[in-house]
C-alpha cells in the first residue's frame, strides 16, 4: 500500500507530466450536475461546484425565501435534489457499484422526511415520503437526462466552479440543446 507522501508525490508527478489535468470521473461530474440542472430547474440560484480529487464533489445553491414559504414543501424541494446526484449515478449500469458511495446525506434526508411528516401526517410516515421523493427524485433525472448529461461534459476539470460559471455553463448547454 502506497503512503500519504509517496501517492502525493506520484499525484504531482502525474500532473507535471501530464499535457493536461486529468478530468474528474463522469460518474462525480454526472452526479453534481444532476443537483445543479434540478435546482436551477426548481429555481434555485447556484453558487457552485466543487469536484475534488478525492472523487467527491459538492453542489451548493440557495433558494430565496420569504415570511409565507411552506416548509414542507420547500424541505420535499431539497430532498428531490439532494436525490438527484444519486438518481443520476443509478442511471447509468457501469456506476451503480460506486453509487452508494456517492450516495448523499441519507441521515439528513431521514431528518428532513420526519419533519415533513411532523408538518403534514397525511403525506404519510417517513419511509413512504422518501420512498414517493426517491421515484420523483429519479424522475425528474430521466426527464432532464440530456442537459445534465450536457453539463457534466463541461465540468472537465478538479476545483471549484463559481456561480458565475456554473450558470454559464447552464445557459449554454440549454442553448445548445434547443439546436
């Protein structure tokens, strides 16, 4: 097994030599761009991606709100997105052995689902609102499949993307797919 220092070393060997950085998996860049198309879709704003060498990436976005947003239904918003990079990895059969390593905060959806349920029993118990946010989650990643498929094409490198350009790279690949 290889040490911390000597994979370091042989990591910035790889990249001096290399003509170019090599770029991230697309199961990691498949998976953050799942949760950026469907916030951007469900209206959020996107304050960018982070894609690290350690194949993990993050997704941060805000949505604005206001004195009279529903909770419940601002919290089932999230979840369908936090879903979302997971729903995507499931797409594709060569990255389903990966999926559950990308899979996501499940605790926080457990969390969040129990809330849901505190706020409106009729929706049902915890397990019964993840299970109808999963198959809406995994929806909402077949119904959008082309542009984040066009998105993670063009996040071909490790560090952080900005909002600036994540919602470039949005615009363009809507603009390319109505081509």
């Amino acid at each position: 097994m290889m040490s911390a220092y000597d994979w370091f070393i042989a990591r910035c060997k790889a990249v001096v030599n290399h003509p170019r950085p090599p770029e991230p998996p697309m199961r990691l860049r498949l998976h953050e761009a799942g949760h950026a198309v469907v916030g951007h879709r469900f209206g959020y704003t996107q304050q960018g991606i982070m894609l690290r060498e350690d194949d993990t990436g993050q997704t941060s976005q805000q949505y604005a709100t206001g004195p009279d947003d529903d909770m419940s239904v601002r919290l089932q918003t999230e979840m369908i997105i936090s879903m979302t990079g997971f729903a995507v990895t499931m797409e594709y059969p060569e990255y389903r052995t990966d999926a559950l390593r990308i899979g996501g905060d499940v605790q926080a959806e457990l969390v969040d689902a129990a809330i849901i349920h505190r706020i409106d029993p009729s929706m049902g118990s915890t397990e019964e609102i993840i299970d109808s946010l999963w198959v809406r989650a995994r929806l909402v990643a077949r119904n959008n499949s082309p542009l984040i498929r066009t998105v993670a094409g063009r996040l071909n490198r490790y560090g952080s993307y900005t909002g600036e350009e994540i919602q470039r790279i949005l615009d363009e690949s809507m603009k390319e797919l109505d081509r």
